[in-house]
C-alpha cells in the first residue's frame, strides 16, 4: 500500500509539472522502478490513467482516476500475470499507442476527452481477439472494474461489504 | 530413560482436530501432558493477521502472485490457498514429498493445523457405513458399530457446537444440534422437488461445526454467537467456528495440565524392548535442529493420516524392524480418500421476488443415496453431495464511460443459480500406499514421503453416476443452462485422505 500511495503522490506531481513543460521541452520519459517484471516509463503510466478514466470516469463521485485504478492495474500485471501475458500487456500497449499517435498526430493524453472517448469506444466494441491492441485494452478494462468495485469507496459507498454482517436472512421479498 | 522434564503422563503429536481433542480429554482427567507440533504456535484472536482485513487491504484482492503459485503448483490448487489465508497452508517448496502419481497433499503445519482451515461439515455416519466393508466383502470389516460411537459423537458435538436440523434419517443420525440456519427459498424448492420424486434421496441443512446459538460451555470457552463472516480460513476473532485454536487448546491450556511444543518434528516413537511398548518419541526442533527424547506412558500419534504412516514407518525398532506395529506389513497401504472431482451447475427461472440477505457459512447438504440398503449399481458405495442456491447482484460491464459506472452501481439482481459437488467415497486398496523414500530426506532428517495413489474404475462410475444422478433432479426441478464437469483434479485436493491400517493395526502397542 505504501508503494501504491508513493506511485501516486509523483504521478501526480509528473502530470502536473508535465503540462507545464511539455509544451516547451519533452525530455525521454522516465522508467518506473515501482515494477520489477514490467518496464513501463512515466508517459505510458499516464496513458494507461486516462484510458482507466476514460473507461471509469470521476464524475461527482471518484471514479477511476479518483482510486488509482491504473496503479492497481499495473501492480497485479506485475505480481499476478503469466509473463507471456505481461509481454502481450505490454506489445498491445504500443500497438495502442501507435495506432492512436497514426490517427490523431498526437498521444492518448493530448487528445481531448471527446477524441479519448471516441478511442475507447472503438476498443470496447473491439472483437478481435487475436489482436494485441485489443487484448491490452481488455485486460486494463477488466483491472480497472476490478479496482473500482474492490476499492475501499466502492464498498463503503456503492455496494457496501459488511465485514461482520451478522445474521442471515433466507428469505427476504425484492 | 529421560530426566523428569522430559518425562510426561501423555504425548500427543500434532495439534489439529484430533491432537486438540486428545489434548483437551488427557489435560482435563489430570494428566500432564506434552502436545508436540511441527509447525509454529497459532494463538486463537492473537495470530490471525488478516482476520479483520477489508477485502480492499489486500494488495492483490485475494490473489495469489504469479511467482508464488509457480512455485508452489499443488497447494496453489487448493480453493481456500488465497491471500487471506495463505500464512496457513504449507508450501510445495518448503515440505517436499514424492509424487509417485499425481497427489495434491494439502497441509497446514501449525498449532491447530487444518483445524482452522477445514470446511466444518460435520455428518454422522450411519450403520450402512460402518457396515459397508461386511456387506460388500471389499475390505476388512470395521470393529465397531454406529451404536458404539453414538455416545462419543454426542459427546463432541456438545462441546464443538453443531448446528443442524434433526431430519430423522437413517443413513444420516441427527446429534445433538444447535439451531440450523435456514435453507433458501430455491434450496427449499429443490428439497420439494426431490422428496416428491425420490425414495431415499433427501435434501438436507448440512450440519457444520458453527455457533448459531452458543451455550454455556461454548462462553465458558470464549467462543460466542458465529456473525456469518464466511472469512473462517482467516481464523475466527469470535470462535463461531470449532477449531484446535478456539477450542479445545485453549481448555487443555487452562487446565495446567498442557506443555505445548511447537517446531517440534518428531522423528520416531521409541519402543521400549523391555516392557513390550511405546516408551517416547525422539523430536528434531525445527529451527535449532536440536534432537530431544521426551517420554510418557501414553501416546497419541494425531499427526493426520499420511504423517502419521510416515513417522509409524520410520519408527523402526527390533521389535518391529518395518515400522510401529506393522507385523503384517500393511503400514501405509489401503489410503483412501474422498473424490471430489464432479461438479454440476445450473440456473433456475424462478423465484424472481425473492432473495437472500447477508452471507451463511454453510449449503445444503445431500445425504449418501446410492447402494445404502442393498447393492444396486455396478460400483461400490457411494457419494454425498453439497448443494447450494445463490443470487446475487449482477452487473453489466460491456459499456464503458458514464454507462459502466451507472451499471456498477446497480442494485438489479441476477438469475438464481444453483451448484453442487460430490463427495464420492473411494474404498481403500493395497495398491494406494504411501512408503518412505530409501534415500531422499527433508531437512529434519525424515525420509520423505513416496505417494502412489489414483482413482480407479470405481471412482470413474461414480463421478459418471453423480452427474446423471444430479442431472435428473436438476431437469425434474426444472432448473436449465446445466452444465456438469469433472476436474479431473488430482486425488488429494479432497483434503480428506485416511488410512484404514492405523488404527486397527497399532493402537494396542500405544497405550
């Protein structure tokens, strides 16, 4: 949980600073040292934010930009995959990447929401399952629900977990 | 013979359900006693780290990193090996054994061991068990009878607390119950169903090992009212469950009778050529390696059945050149377990209007209906079934945006879906043994275990019978969408082997 607080204290304070500077000079992204099987650097760590946003977004209450989704997500690639799955994450990450960067002349995270919007729209309609892209995007989507409805909001807020709930009842009218 | 702080009334080894219980009877008629265990001390509501964990503490929501399942393939196999009670169960990589053919061993090497792991579904048997060797003529016939065992299952269901519901059948005796927590409306229906269509075939409350309305020598153990957390492998702050920990250690402790001795890995039972028994047990403490003799005029080897053969075996003497007891050579022979492999699935339309609140610790149960008065199919014995029914929120995720985040917030409820498995006795024989390797040992100076067990044509009708069985009574109760497996899981992951050779064979040398 401390790495996971840490991770997030300087993803926030990188995309702060990042538009600030990114306009003017845009330094190689920085690896993330967090993640000993996975190599992942600052600019796709933000991409795979907005796309978990994108797919859950804070509106009025958090959603998955507000739970950390992303980091999550990248935590249980590292710990929890196959490495052959992790590899495939990863190769379908660029393909994302590239094939975003092919349409809109820009990264996932320049482009605007609707744009950002239009993107995952296209990938969760996306049956191809040989298809690398589509198979990252997949992967992250199910992570992200898995972030959510597992997060400490969720289950306080949304769906409330009863650590104790007492009695059972066998029968109750709906 | 060893100094007087070596020398006891009684030795027990192990710690888990049984070693609890000899622990508690011996400790409590006055008997200084040493229980000896393998593994660690576990300290009832003092040693169960993750017992009060939110499931959102848990850095990968229950599952099990990648590196440690590789590691550790047979007990990553078990369904209760998760992240919330993993500290529990030994791993592959830190006890090995020999798989001669495919075994999943599961084990829980601490105070308590599987005791605070098991599923605590607690059946009577009935006379159409123990009777089941005579009349078949497969196997020795047991030595005793449902009437002699009757006491002592009443005896240790009042102290455990059993919840269960007095059904008044004779493949199944009631005990001594606390209340049952009720089935569910779908459950109900199937119990209908098949009463209706079926002689013989009952669907029942499985009786189970929690407080659901503790009585005075439960409080008087510290235990009170079990809150249906369904968290039990956790270990249980309110002891609604019966384990070693809650139970039975904590009283044996209480009466200043016990010496508990974990890390304590014994080695041999030493026999005693002079007066003709069991005069001790030879220890390697687990972490100093340090060899002690401890001595007692009783023994209890409660070491769970495949140990227990180990160390029988390795306790070599000239009396008994190949193992306790074993004058006839049938040590390590005859393992039996239980066959889970079969599972049956469905879904049921109806009961709409109807839910559940809260969680239950505990299913339906369905009691052994195969050749229990007379032999009727072309296996033998039978199989006893769990069954459960479930709704529960169900949440559309094919969206994404706004869309997703309403739908996960959805309180619609799904269909009722239904499940069962089986527990398919398997009947014990000489070519399912166990034998201790000429050559490989651990690093306590035990051989290590050599495993060569299987199903055979018997198990094989049985799982093909459980699911034509449980078929029919899913079409006749109307139920669709049914869709049987078999695991084909490895014998083992049952958590259920015995060996019928050790307490005919070596009991009387013990005492």
């Amino acid at each position: 949980m401390n790495i996971n607080r840490r991770s997030a204290i300087r993803y926030f304070i990188i995309v702060g600073a990042g538009a600030v500077l990114l306009p003017t000079c845009k330094p190689s992204p920085k690896k993330i040292s967090a993640y000993n099987n996975i190599s992942i650097d600052e600019d796709q760590q933000a991409m795979l934010a907005a796309i978990a946003e994108t797919i859950i977004p804070d509106t009025n209450t958090p959603g998955a930009k507000g739970i950390s989704a992303h980091l999550f997500a990248l935590q249980m690639l590292n710990d929890c995959y196959e490495q052959k799955d992790r590899n495939r994450f990863l190769t379908g990450m660029q393909q994302f990447n590239k094939d975003v960067k092919d349409k809109y002349k820009k990264s996932f995270v320049e482009c605007s929401p609707d744009e950002q919007k239009i993107i995952v729209a296209a990938m969760n309609s996306q049956k191809d399952a040989k298809d690398d892209a589509a198979y990252f995007y997949n992967i992250l989507k199910g992570l992200t629900v898995q972030a959510y409805t597992s997060s400490k909001y969720y289950l306080t807020n949304v769906q409330e977990y009863k650590l104790v709930p007492g009695r059972f009842k066998s029968s109750v009218p709906v | 013979m060893g100094n007087n702080t070596n020398t006891f009334d009684a030795i027990v080894i192990g710690s888990g359900i049984s070693g609890g219980w000899a622990a508690k009877e011996l400790c409590e008629k006055g008997l200084k006693t040493l229980v000896l265990e393998r593994g660690r001390n576990v300290v009832h509501n003092k040693d169960y780290p993750t017992t009060n964990m939110m499931p959102w503490e848990f850095e990968h929501r229950g599952q099990i990193p990648v590196d440690i399942a590789d590691k550790n393939p047979v007990v990553s196999r078990c369904y209760a090996f998760r992240e919330d009670a993993m500290h529990f169960f030994v791993k592959d990589t830190e006890h090995p054994y020999i798989q001669q053919k495919p075994f999943d061993w599961i084990r829980g090497y601490q105070v308590g061991g599987k005791s605070l792991l098991w599923a605590r579904q607690t059946q009577r048997w009935s006379d159409f068990d123990f009777e089941g060797p005579a009349r078949d003529g497969f196997a020795v016939d047991w030595p005793i009878r449902y009437k002699d065992i009757a006491p002592w299952y009443s005896y240790v269901e009042k102290f455990a607390g059993i919840s269960g519901n007095k059904d008044g059948l004779d493949m199944l005796p009631d005990g001594e119950f606390l209340p049952p927590i009720e089935l569910n409306d779908v459950e109900k229906y199937f119990q209908n169903v098949v009463a209706k269509n079926y002689n013989g075939r009952h669907v029942i409350y499985g009786r189970c090992a929690h407080l659901t309305e503790p009585q005075k020598t439960h409080y008087d153990q510290g235990r009170v009212q079990c809150q249906n957390r369904t968290l039990c492998q956790r270990g249980c702050p309110f002891g609604g469950y019966f384990s070693s920990n809650s139970s039975t250690i904590p009283w044996a402790l209480k009466t200043g009778n016990m010496t508990l001795r974990p890390y304590s890995v014994v080695q041999e039972i030493i026999y005693d050529d002079k007066k003709n028994k069991a005069a001790g047990v030879r220890i390697i403490d687990a972490q100093t390696k340090v060899v002690t003799e401890y001595f007692a005029n009783i023994i209890f080897v409660n070491a769970a059945a495949l140990n227990t053969n180990l160390l029988l075996l390795n306790s070599k003497s000239n009396r008994f050149p190949n193992g306790f007891g074993n004058d006839n050579d049938v040590l390590g022979k005859y393992v039996a377990f239980h066959n889970y492999r079969a599972h049956i699935n469905a879904k049921c339309n109806d009961f709409t209007n109807v839910t559940t609140e809260g969680r239950r610790p505990t299913t339906a149960y369905i009691p052994r209906f195969r050749n229990v008065y007379k032999q009727e199919t072309d296996f033998l014995r039978g199989y006893a079934a769990g069954f459960g029914a479930y709704r529960g929120i169900q949440h559309d995720t094919s969206g994404f945006g706004t869309e997703l985040k309403d739908a996960l917030a959805s309180k619609d409820l799904g269909s009722w879906y239904v499940g069962s498995h089986m527990m398919g006795e398997t009947i014990p024989k000489e070519s399912n043994y166990v034998s201790l390797d000429a050559n490989k040992k651990d690093e306590w100076e035990m051989p290590l275990l050599n495993i060569n067990v299987e199903y055979d044509d018997n198990d094989e009708k049985m799982v093909k019978d459980f699911q034509e069985q449980m078929t029919e009574m899913y079409t006749k109760a109307g139920f669709t969408d049914i869709h049987v497996d078999d695991s084909k899981h490895a014998p083992g992951l049952d958590i259920h082997e015995w060996v019928v050779c050790v307490w005919v064979k070596t009991l009387k040398h013990l005492y």
